[in-house]
C-alpha cells in the first residue's frame, strides 16, 4: 500500500484505512483516510532521554482534485512527549506543507489553476473559500519570490501605469526580448532606488529607457551605474500629440457647442494619425483645414507634429541629422500664442537633451511603444478581477501557468513575451500541460481590439 499511495499522492510511511465519497454542503469530494506507519522516535532529539507516548493527532490536509472530485486527506499520526525537557516528537511527513494544510503539489496547483481562472471557480474545484485561495496565490507567489524572478535585462524600460484603487504602478520590461519584467506599487525616488539596487546583476543594465521623468536619473545612476539613461521617442512624439489635441481645442473655444462637438469628432483622431496612416476623407479634411481661416491652425498643428515625429523617422541612423532637423524645428514654430505648447515641446526636448539623444547611441532599436498595449492588458486584467489587490494583479500579469514551473526549476526565465501584433503574454503551452488541464485554451488576457499601428493612434 505504501507503494501505491506514493505514487497517487507522494506521501510516504502511510498505510491507507478507507476511501469514500462524502459531501458537505451538498458538494460531494473524496475523503481519504491515511494512518502513519513509519518509524517512531524512542529518544529525545532534544536531551536524548526516553521518549513517552503522548496521543494520536490528525492532520487535515488537501490535495490536488482527482477524477473531477475534490480530495481531502485525514492522516492520523502518534506523538510523543519527553518527561524531562518536555519536546514533544511528531513525524514529519514529506511533500505536505502543513503550514497551509495541502500537499506540496496542491498548493503550487491552486497557484497555476489561479492564473487562468478565478478564485471562486478555483475554490469549487478544491472546497476551499475563494478567500483562501487568493491567499495561497499571494503566499506561493511571496515564498517562490527569489526563484520567480526573470533575467536582469540589458536593455530596461519603464513605465507608468495608473490603475483604479491601486494608484501608480512602475512596469519593468526586457526591451531586448520585449517582455514583461517585473511591476511595482509606487513610483518615486525612494522606491525605484530601493528596487533597483536590490536588483541582481544590476551592473548588466546597460541601457535604461523610460519618459521624462527626472528622478530616474539619481535612481539609475545609483543603482545600474553601468546604464546609459535614454528617453523613449514614444514618450517624447507623444507630447507632440498633445501639442495638436491642445490647438485644436483653443480653436474650439471659439465655436458654438454644435461645431465645436463636429470638430472634435471630426478632428481629434484624425490630428493624431500620421499622414502616412489617414484615409482619403481623412486627409480632406486635413486639407480643407488648411484653406479656411478658422481652421488653419489645426493644420499648421498637424505639420508641426508631423515635422517632429519626421525627426525620430528620417534620421534613424544619424544622431547628427536628428539634432539639426530638431533646431530647424523649433525655428518653424509659429510665434503666435495658439502654438505655445509645442514651444514648452521644445522646452522639454531641451531639459533631456543628452537623454533624447541619446536614443540614437544605443545598440539595438528600444522602445516602450508596445508597453502601451500591454498596459492596456494590464488594465482589462484588473477589470476582469474588480479590484485585485496589487500583488494578485502582478502575479496574474507576470506568471503563466506553463511558466511557473519552468522558472521554480531553472530560474533565469525571461517574462512573458509581448508582441505588438498579437495576443499578449503568449506561451506556447507544454505537452505535460495539455494532457493535465482540458481548460488550457482558457485566454485569461483578451486580444486587442486593435491590432494596428497602436503607436499612433493611442490617445492617452
Ligand atoms: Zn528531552
């Protein structure tokens, strides 16, 4: 017997009493009764004197659900008593975690079942509360935390999401494999600094690409002092964006609620697509802009930012050229106060300018342009769940179910893959996975709704 219960459930020195099928608030589950039959302490571990028996116990434990019922398992094992120094002796039962009363393999089960279901479809799977679940979720998550960490990439991006009830939240990709690396609650000095210098193998960050923001500067050169510190061009052509929405709106200002709703429905997107990228009405309309006098400015507006993204677009190869083709820029803004935001552009190109420029030194073409879908992910993910907590939210976000063992194994994994034009967080799924779970076409992240140019077209 011992034999076969090792195999069915990896519990060792046990003998089997009965098996039964038993139900519980009208749920029916398994419920299996072991007793222990191993060896039996006769000395004191502690002062190795004789050692006295003391009662049985009974240990409560899940397991992994099997033929479709939930499994629990009654174990009942002696204990003994040392007169003297009073240490009590217990056996200790391989591949169950008692702190959390299931098997080794049911609480890593709980955790994969969670990251493509829900915690209430996992507790019916188990006859545990939902509460539980998420629990052993953020346990399993917290207890593996060193060995679910993905490789220290050498191209890091950051950016910043905000998320309803959880505020600020900093996400980390590996630029050079476009994956998903890490997401922390907070974005300050304090808390990035703390992050990064806590980061292993911090001195083989080589290049850091974020936004505008100036408190990385201490943070990356404190913590990755081997890091050249670049700004995305994403972040940067987006404020040309704003700059066209904010013409457009003081041109508005001047029209009555009628036109000023057509207008916008009518302009708005359209300004922000790349001439590239507009349909032929779209275009007329761009043109038509251009011979009236009302609307001029939104088409001056609409060259400015076509101009600025030409930067970053014509000058690939040549830092020199970007750098002449941004003076030349700013020398063909208007004077006039309605193009006022894309001189306070300039401004900031000028605040970061080693940093903006930067961008043109570095080895391999980085981007955080595709993080914009996959906050968009991050987003939908915490909607499906109303109001994960953070550490629930980044682990549904960064684990998958085929990964996790994988990275428990071997460690050094990279994120989940994040391609621009497909399905984000995808894993090719293992055979083991397949023949264990039926439910693996489950697709917990929904595709994008649009799988386009989302760089251009995102309206922040
Ligand atoms: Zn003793």
């Amino acid at each position: 017997m011992d034999n076969a219960l090792v195999a069915l459930f990896g519990i060792k020195d046990c003998d089997l009493l009965k098996t039964e099928e038993a139900s519980e608030n009208g749920k029916t589950y398994r419920r299996i009764s072991l007793t222990y039959s191993g060896s039996v302490e006769e000395f004191c571990p502690n002062c190795g004197k004789k050692l006295y028996k003391h009662g049985t116990r009974q240990l409560n434990i899940v397991d992994a659900p099997m033929g479709g019922l939930p499994v629990n398992i009654d174990i009942t094992f002696p204990r003994k008593r040392c007169l003297d120094c009073k240490t009590m002796w217990k056996p200790t039962f391989e591949n169950i975690d008692e702190n959390h009363k299931m098997t080794n393999r049911a609480f890593l089960d709980i955790t994969q079942r969670s990251l493509r279901t829900t915690f209430e479809d996992v507790s019916n799977d188990y006859m545990l509360s939902p509460n539980t679940v998420k629990n052993v979720f953020v346990e399993f998550l917290e207890e593996n935390k060193e060995n679910l960490r993905f490789q220290t990439p050498a191209f890091l991006g950051i950016d910043e999401i905000k998320i309803k009830k959880l505020g600020e939240v900093t996400v980390i990709t590996d630029l050079e494999h476009r994956t998903l690396f890490d997401m922390l609650l907070g974005r300050n000095q304090r808390t990035l600094t703390e992050y990064f210098m806590n980061l292993p193998d911090r001195e083989n960050v080589l290049w850091v690409c974020s936004d505008m923001y100036r408190p990385f500067e201490k943070s990356i050169s404190t913590a990755m002092p081997n890091a050249h510190w670049t700004i995305d061009h994403f972040h940067v052509v987006m404020k040309a964006n704003e700059a066209v929405d904010s013409v457009r709106r003081k041109v508005q200002d001047s029209m009555n609620k009628k036109e000023r709703i057509q207008t916008k429905r009518g302009m708005a997107y359209t300004l922000k697509t790349r001439r590239k990228g507009l349909t032929l009405q779209e275009a007329e309309l761009i043109r038509n802009a251009r011979g009236s006098a009302k609307y001029q400015p939104m088409a001056i507006a609409y060259d400015l930012k076509e101009a600025f993204f030409d930067i970053y677009d014509d000058n690939p190869s040549s830092k020199d050229n970007a750098m002449r083709a941004f003076d030349e820029w700013v020398q063909s803004i208007p004077k006039d106060e309605i193009y006022d935001k894309f001189r306070e552009l300039a401004g900031t190109v000028y605040n970061f300018y080693t940093q903006i420029f930067q961008y043109w030194d570095c080895p391999i073409a980085i981007s955080n342009g595709y993080t914009e879908c996959m906050n968009r992910l991050i987003r939908e993910n915490n909607l499906r769940g109303r109001g994960y907590s953070f550490e629930v939210l980044r682990g549904r976000t960064l684990y998958r179910k085929s990964n996790l063992n994988a990275i428990i194994k071997n460690g050094l994994a990279i994120g989940p893959q994040i391609d621009e034009y497909a399905p984000v967080f995808h894993f090719d799924s293992t055979k083991e996975d397949d023949e264990a779970y039926e439910d693996d076409d489950y697709e917990p992240f929904p595709e994008p709704e649009n799988d386009g140019d989302t760089e251009t077209k995102t309206t922040r």
